[in-house]
C-alpha cells in the first residue's frame, strides 16, 4: 500500500439509539471524514459528544444505521466482509484497559490475541514477546499475574494484548483515565514512540487537551455527534473561545499567547505546547 | 486548636499468607505529622501509591493508625467509642461517582447520610434542599441520577455529605474521572463550601493546577511529606517537582522555561494574569 492512502472512510455515517422510538437518540450525525495510513489523530470532545461511538464505528463494534465505512477501500457492511479480520486490522485499546485482563499470567494474556488470529503457538510467543517488549514491561512482569501489577503496568500489559495482533490502526479510547500523571506521560510517550516505530495509524481519544496538541498531528474535535473541527492542533485551537462552549478549552499556554496579544504584544497565537510558546515569546522580546 | 492533628503517624498493610504468618509488611504512611486549622483549604498531592489515599482514610476512622496517632476534631480515632463521631465531622467523597449512589433518585440519595444518622424528617427535607442547592444541583432533585454527567454525580455526592452537616469534607481524587468541564464544577462546588459555609476541605488530588487556589499545600511520597507549604512555595521548585515526576501547571511551566532563558521573571508564577502582566511590563520597560 502507498504511503498516505486512506486507510479509513466514513460516509456519512450517522447512528442513532432505539430509532423509531420515543427515546431516539442522535450520536453520530452525518459523519464524513477519511483516515489517512501513518496519521497520529487526537479525537477530543466531552463526555456524550460521539467520540467513543465513532471510534467504535471504525472497527465495526457499531453499526451505523445510515451510511458506509470503508476499510482499505473495502465496505465493511458488505455481506461476505470478513469482520473478524477488520477487528484484528484495526486494533482497540478500551477505556480501563486492565479490566479485561482475565489470564493467570500476562505472557498468556497477551498471547490470547494471536491465539485467536489462529497462529501457531512459536508464532504466539514470538508476538507476545515483541509486544510486550515494545510497551516496555520488565521481563520480570512477564510470569507475573496481572493482578500483581500496578496501574500503569497494568495498562501497559492490556495495550501489549493488542499490540500483539499487529493492528494497522490503533485505537486508544481514553488511555490515561485514571492514571497519575507520571503514569499519563508514560503511556503516552509510549504510544507516541511506537507509532514512530511501526509507523501504524494511531487515534487517539481523549479529553484532555494538553495531552492531545502534545503529540497528535491532527485533532478532530466532536460536538452533539459531529466533527466541528479538523486540523492540525494550532488550527483547532486557534478557535478556542468556541472550545470553549461546547465544554472544552485549548491548553493553557494558548490562553496565555491569546492574553499577550490581547495586551497589545505583537505575538502568534498558534503554540500550543509549553515549548512553542517560550520560542514565540523570546521572539517578541528580543524584536 | 488544630481541627486535624496527626503525631507520627504511621500506617502498615500487612500481608498473611493462609496460615497467618506475615508474608509482607508495606508502610504507606512513615510518621506523618501535620496540623490542619478548621476552616483551611488543604490540598494533598502525590502520585499513586505515595500515601495520600491512606492518610485520608485515617481521617474519617476508615483506617486507624498503626503507631502514632490522629486527632480529628479533637477525637482520637483509635478510640472506637469515638468512630460514629468522627465520620459525621469529617465527611468523605471518593474518586468514582458511581460507586457511591445508591438512590434511584438524586434527593433520596442525599438523604441517606442524614436518615442514618436519626435525623428527624422534617429536618432531612430542609438539610437535603440546602445541600443540593450549594452544590448547584437542586433543579436535578427528582432526576434519576443515571443520567447524569460525572460531574453531576459527584456534585450529588458532595451533597450528599454536605447533608451531613459535618466541620470537614474529604475528596480524594473528585476530578479524575471526570472532563474539564465536570473538573471545574466540582472544584467551584467545593471552594464555595469552603468560604461560604467554613468547611474544612481536604482536597486529594495529582492535578496540580487543582491546588493553585489552596490555603497550603502538602507534597507526599512513599508514605511521608516531603514538601509543603503555600501554593506558591511548592511551586517556586520547579525542577524538583519535575525530579519526582510531579505535574507542575502549564503556565508555571512557561514561566519556568522563560526563566531559564534569561526573561526576568518573578519566582513563582501560577496564573494566566501574573504571567502576561510581566510579560508585558517587561516588553514595555525594554529591560530586555
């Protein structure tokens, strides 16, 4: 496959809860927006915006009750679509991952994955080994019960059971919940780092946005089932004041850079990391 | 007199293994000593496992010390005549709403602290009223507290401490499993409790810019206190906040960045408003 291809397709793709009922529910209305192979993608929103739904549109958990998906150029609503195989393509890391952690060892539990792909048990260790080893557990861990872990091994361990059906698309709904924020910067350098180094498609959901313009190169911002917004994360929140109302903000450094300029300094107002933003402002200073 | 005093704390999880002998002995609290004034604003930081979910505990008797001891309101907790008392002055809400509603519907839920406590009905109708309306929840009393937001359901078990009428309320880690929006409710909720009505709030949390607005601030790791003092003295040490993996607020961070770059900035920067302030009197002033 070409580099930048579109690897995921929604077209106009709505879903709606109990139609044709008094308790019908919109979550996603006319979506329509294409993932292109190696993109790191942000989808943030707050809670009941359709970020969870969409992404579990991508990988045929949902089905919409309009529209098409398209996997590789393939309709995955095709009669004689291989579903099975959409699911182990694009991988789901979901929310509280550790939760589904259920096998006596977490080698055993990362190989449950590959196992089920139907590969051959030297096929399963070898996937196991290589995905926990690129989440970066201590071999220590391995024999270890994955109850005896901590939070945010725990987490690593059930992204590892993932991993090890070498998806082509990552799917992370809200991987840091709940953690510290040692544990937060963890994760996340760890997914960032692994995306470098399988050059997979990686979506990231979640709603803190300072993590987001981190790392992402581009944001999908959901409201009332709808992307409101795309772009690359100094575009996104360029429109901060209207983050804002739909029950987001832009991070912190960007209120900043928008105050400065309100003052009257003559600065861009498009860094959103701590380190754009000391870049733009030693750039003032010293004009 | 202090509301909260704790002298040397310490607390041991102790592990057995079937037979009873100790298998492990884990210390989450290592001499712990503070003394919270009645009417503070207190906030404890720290990462997973450094002790702050414990000491909490400790407060409203839900765990009593090992060695040492804790003096709440006076009562010592190790005391079990005193149990009872001590949970009705300090009050706690924990980290996931949904563990802690039971009612189907949101002003019954709030009345379940009171009624277990003999509260007369009459009193119970006029306690649960004022709660929700402090926490900003009353027009939600006959809703189903399912269909609530996060923050909504944590703003209802606030409420339903509140109902409670106790000197102290606990919140250990209220936000983390709620969006920014939820997040800022809360903590308007809480801070309001705390000026309006006196409350002495112990506010558990790893998000540093939650504490920005704390009377003072305690920094825990593996079991002790290893800073504390005003918001703006924790944060004034930027890089050693940042040793022990610690979040410092973004803008603190900048100011902290811009610093090292030479911009003359003042020590300890925590908001929006002192930052551009200087900024601009240092643009202004040409001192660079």
């Amino acid at each position: 496959m070409a580099a930048n291809e579109n690897v995921l397709i929604m077209d106009h793709v709505s879903y709606k809860y109990s139609p044709g009922t008094a308790y019908e529910v919109t979550a996603l209305d006319d979506v329509s927006l294409t993932i292109k192979e190696g993109e790191f993608i942000g989808i943030i929103g707050h809670t009941g915006s359709g970020k969870s739904t969409l992404v579990q549109h991508l990988n045929g958990l949902m089905k919409a009750t309009e529209g098409h998906v398209y996997f590789n150029g393939q309709d995955i609503y095709d009669k004689d679509y291989n579903m099975k195989n959409l699911r182990t393509q694009v991988g789901m890391v979901f929310q509280y991952p550790e939760h589904q952690l259920f096998e006596t060892t977490v080698f055993e539990d990362v190989k449950f994955g590959p196992k089920n792909q139907g590969l051959s048990e030297e096929d399963q260790i070898k996937r196991a080994y290589e995905a926990l080893e690129l989440v970066k557990l201590p071999e220590e861990f391995f024999l270890a019960s994955p109850f005896e872990l901590s939070g945010g091994q725990k987490r690593r361990a059930a992204i590892a059971g993932v991993i090890a059906m070498k998806p082509s698309v990552l799917i992370l709904d809200e991987p840091t919940a709940g953690l510290d924020p040692k544990g937060r910067d963890d994760v996340l350098s760890l997914i960032s780092e692994m995306h470098e180094k399988r050059g997979d498609t990686v979506i990231l959901v979640s709603h803190s946005m300072e993590d987001v313009a981190n790392y992402v190169d581009r944001i999908i911002v959901m409201d009332t089932g709808k992307p409101v917004y795309d772009g690359t994360p100094s575009q996104v929140f360029a429109n901060y004041k209207e983050l804002e109302q739909m029950g987001l903000a832009a991070p912190a450094v960007t209120y900043v850079m928008n105050d400065l300029k309100d003052a009257g300094l003559d600065v861009a107002t498009t860094a959103t990391t701590v380190f754009e933003a000391r870049d733009e402002i030693l750039r003032m200073l010293n004009k | 007199m202090a509301f909260i005093k704790s002298k040397d704390l310490v607390h041991e999880y102790i592990r057995r293994d079937e037979e009873g002998n100790v298998e492990s002995i884990q210390t989450a609290l290592d001499h712990v000593n503070l003394n919270i004034e009645p009417g503070q604003f207190i906030s404890i930081l720290g990462h997973n496992g450094s002790g702050k979910s414990t000491f909490a505990k400790h407060i409203n008797a839900l765990l009593t010390p090992s060695e040492g001891m804790i003096l709440v309101d006076g009562m010592n907790t190790s005391d079990e005549e005193y149990t009872f008392s001590v949970r009705q002055a300090a009050g706690m809400v924990f980290q996931n709403p949904d563990n802690q509603i039971i009612a189907s519907v949101v002003d019954e839920d709030v009345a379940f602290g009171p009624e277990n406590i003999g509260i007369p009905t009459d009193q119970i109708i006029e306690r649960v009223e004022n709660a929700l309306k402090m926490v900003g929840m009353y027009k939600y009393k006959s809703h189903s507290p399912n269909k609530l937001s996060g923050g909504q359901k944590q703003r209802v078990a606030i409420a339903g401490v509140m109902a409670m009428e106790p000197k102290c309320i606990i919140l250990d880690e209220p936000t983390a499993m709620l969006d920014p929006d939820g997040r800022a409710d809360v903590l308007r909720a809480v801070h309001e409790l705390n000026k309006l009505k006196h409350i002495t709030v112990i506010l558990i949390t790893h998000y540093m810019e939650e504490v920005v607005d704390s009377d003072y601030v305690y920094v825990m790791e593996k079991g002790k206190i290893f800073m504390e003092g005003k918001p703006r003295e924790i944060f004034k040490d930027v890089e050693k906040l940042k040793e022990h993996s610690l979040d410092v607020p973004q803008v603190t961070l900048l100011a902290h960045e811009l610093k090292k770059a030479g911009v003359p900035l003042s020590d300890c920067i925590l908001t929006r408003q002192e930052l551009v302030d200087e900024l601009v009197k240092i643009k202004k002033g040409g001192q660079i």
